[in-house]
C-alpha cells in the first residue's frame, strides 16, 4: 500500500490517494465535483443519480482526505479533469517494483478490510462503503434510519491515521494538536501551516515529500 501511494503522483494521484481514503467507488470519485463537496461540514455528498444503489450518500470526510481536496485548483465543475483510467493506471504500474497485479478495485476492498482489522464495526462500514444490505437491508432498512455520520467519520480517521503511520513512519514525537490534518497538504507543496511549526513537520513528512 505505501508503494502505490508513493508511485501515485499528479492528478491521477490524487484520485488513488482519496480511493484508498475513502473507500468509494471509482467513478464516484474520479468524476467527482466540486457541488458534491460541502467543506463546511467537511465530507461529500453524492446525489442519488451519482450512486450505484440511486441513494443519496453523504460520506465524512478525514482530515487528510479533505486536505487533499482543498489543495485542489477549481477549473470547472469537475475536480479532476482530463484523466483516463486505463493510461493513469498503467502509468501507475510502470512506477511500481515488486507489487502484485492490482486493480483499482482493490482500494475499496482495502479500505474495507483495514478498517475491519482496526476495530470498526461491520454496519458502519457497510454505511461508508453506501451498501444497502444487513443491517439496512429490507424490513431492517425501514426501521432503521440512522446515519452514523459520527462513526463513519471516526472509522475513516482512524483508517486514514493508520495509511499516514505507514507511509510516513512511526512519529519520534508528537505532533503540535491541529497540525495532524494539515499533514499531507504540506507534504503536497501547502502554504497553510505558520513557519515556526515547519521545522518539526518536516521530521515527520521525510519519505512523503521524496514521494
């Protein structure tokens, strides 16, 4: 997982990174826009017509995931523009030594099952992933209307800290409260953290900014 995360760079980069993030579906992602995204409230909210079950999903957001997002330049009502998936994966690919075959697919499933490992129950994931089945699943469904935006935001943190700890490394110490979700926008050529806390991000950032 951290060889594909240090190989995916670029726009198409960004797609994997937040994939791998959030466990969406591809498309949802790669043609996601910039009206999907509510940065106020910090998560997107997919239109029935943009899912695969035609149910409007409104997913949370980790800090890293949404840092990535406001990176982001706006040229038009896509955030990602003039990509392809066939080229950007086999671009990927080529970057990639010693990592079985892989499909895009894959970052659901990963996201999924690490979240799993973590501790995180099976329904929220289930409501992360936008599948309608178990516990939201015909008369269960009905009774049950909860939206567990709560949970599925702490699930994804959690899952996002556990990507960054191995891609970055362990910390040698604790980094400053409120710098955490700032992270990876420095890593990325941000301007948004006070240059008296560089110096210590940057002990922490090392092996992404050689990615």
């Amino acid at each position: 997982m951290a060889e594909v995360w240090r190989a995916a760079t670029g726009s198409f980069g960004d797609i994997i990174h937040l994939l791998l993030f959030t466990g969406q579906r591809r498309n949802e992602i790669g043609f996601l826009r910039w009206s999907e995204i509510d940065f106020g409230r910090g998560m997107i909210v997919f239109p029935p017509e943009r899912t695969k079950n035609k149910l409007k999903h409104e997913l949370p957001l980790a800090p890293q995931a949404l840092a990535i997002l406001q990176e982001r330049q706006r040229q038009g009502d896509h955030v990602f523009r003039e990509f392809n998936w066939y080229r950007g994966k086999l671009a990927l690919d080529t970057r990639l030594k010693g990592v079985a075959p892989w499909r895009i697919h894959d970052l659901r499933r990963t996201c999924a099952t690490g979240m799993a490992e973590l501790g995180v129950q099976p329904h929220i994931i289930e409501a992360v992933l936008n599948h309608v089945s178990g516990h939201k699943a015909g008369v269960a469904g009905i009774y049950n209307r909860a939206r567990y935006e709560g949970e599925m935001r702490d699930a994804l943190t959690k899952w996002a800290d556990h990507v960054e700890a191995l891609i970055v490394g362990p910390r040698k110490q604790p980094v400053p409260t409120g710098l955490m979700e700032r992270a990876f926008a420095v890593a990325r050529g941000g301007k948004i953290v006070p240059d008296e806390d560089l110096a210590n991000l940057a002990r922490q950032l090392t092996p992404l900014k050689r990615a």
